[in-house]
C-alpha cells in the first residue's frame, strides 16, 4: 500500500470547514512521523522543549517504522526530510536515516517543529497538574486552545508557527517530517482542514505514520509482523492534553 502512496491521492471523507486556516493551493505531499517513545512517554508526563532519551522500546520503534517506510521513501526520491531540533525527534532521525542509507544531515532541523513548550507544567503528569497547580489546570480546561501555561504555548500557538512553516516550504516537492505529538496534530489538521474538534480527537502512538496530500490523510499503521520481527512492545500514546 504504501508504496504508491506519494503519487496516489489518499481516500478520504470531505473534510470540515475550518475557519481559522484558508489555501488556495494543497499544501504539498507530506510523510509525518511521530518520535519514538521516551522515558517521560512511558511514564506518562509532559515533555514539551525538555528532553528524554528514546528507550529500547523506542529504538526498536524506530528501526520498525523505517523497515514499514523504506519502499516508500526509497521510490519517491528525492525527498525534503526535517525534523525537529529536540533530540528524541533527531534520535529518532538518525536511526531513520541509518536503515534508509541516507546521510543524518539530510534531516534540516527546523525550530518550527518543536514540540509545544509546557513551561513549568513540563516533567509533570496531568494528575500532578491538576493537584498541584489547580487554578492554572481549571483554566486550561475551560480553554484547551487558548490558555497557555506558565511559560508556555497554547495550542493555537503552536497552529499558528506550524502553518506558517507549512507555507514557507517548496510546494513542488515531497517532504519527510520527524516531529512531536503537538506538531504532528497540527501538521495533520492543517494539511486536511480539519476542525478543532476533530484534532482534538486525535491519537496517535509512535508507530504510525501518516501521508498526507491534496487536502486528505492516509494512515499507515506499523503492521503486527514487522512489530514482532523488531520486539516492538505496546504502543505507547500521548498525553491527552
């Protein structure tokens, strides 16, 4: 399937309306893929600009995701590849690069790409948020788009650099992007047009990734007997926030 993914327009419902983004021309065609997992992904706290190494389980991810990707890279070069400057994306780029036989300084960090800054909610879960930071989580529950932590970025924030990175790249290529939940989210709604609602229903683990192209998504899911080849645990999914 995946294999002619980048010359072939993804099935998919007609988008939503959404207001707040507006393109005359599709964004261009776009391989995203999420970071592998981390320690704090395991323990189930907020990462945003702070860093965690990839555990074995998000080495062995990433080494699965690059044997699901390898047909469809390898046949649609030349590719633009980017990745976030944070270093369980380039971790995770470097491994990508490794088994696509392609040199690391392929990936062009892009500051845009950063996951959003939690300011000082980052290291924490959001039980301890909530407990601890009570006035400033009830804020944040009343305005998930808006609010933004001490410190920090809303998600409209994050929306607004994300598409402004989005129009600033060559419309004429494909591009490959390594990033974080946050972006990945954004990334994936702006390109389909999707609502708010809808990407906050988003969920992704670490072992999917998407094709998006002319305004529609095409999920490609790490498939079981790959999963098993590589020793790949459960997939691990991120804070719903």
């Amino acid at each position: 399937m995946t294999e002619a993914l980048l010359n072939d327009r993804p099935a998919t419902d007609a988008p939503s309306p959404r207001a707040e983004i507006s393109r005359d021309v599709p964004y261009p065609p776009i391989l995203l893929i999420r970071h592998a997992e981390t320690q704090w992904n395991q323990e189930g706290r907020l990462q945003g600009r702070g860093d965690t190494p990839l555990t074995l389980n998000g080495v062995r991810q990433s080494l699965a995701v690059a044997t699901a990707l390898q047909q469809h890279v390898i046949r649609h070069r030349p590719v633009r590849y980017w990745v976030s400057p944070l270093g369980r994306a380039r971790q995770t780029a470097s491994l990508l690069s490794d088994c696509w036989a392609i040199p690391f300084h392929s990936f062009v960090e892009e500051p845009a790409l950063a996951e959003r800054a939690y300011g000082e909610w980052e290291g924490k879960t959001l039980a301890e948020v909530e407990a601890e930071r009570p006035t400033e989580f009830g804020e944040h529950e009343r305005d998930r788009w808006g609010y933004r932590p001490p410190r920090g970025e809303s998600k409209a924030d994050v929306g607004a650099r994300i598409e402004t990175w989005l129009r600033s790249i060559d419309p004429s290529a494909r591009h490959v992007v390594v990033t974080h939940s946050g972006c990945f989210r954004a990334i994936r709604g702006i390109c389909t047009n999707a609502t708010r609602r809808q990407m906050d229903a988003y969920r992704e683990p670490q072992t999917t990734a998407y094709f998006l192209a002319e305004g529609g998504e095409t999920e490609i899911p790490l498939d079981a007997p790959i999963a098993r080849a590589f020793g790949v645990l459960e997939q691990t999914k991120t804070v719903h926030i």
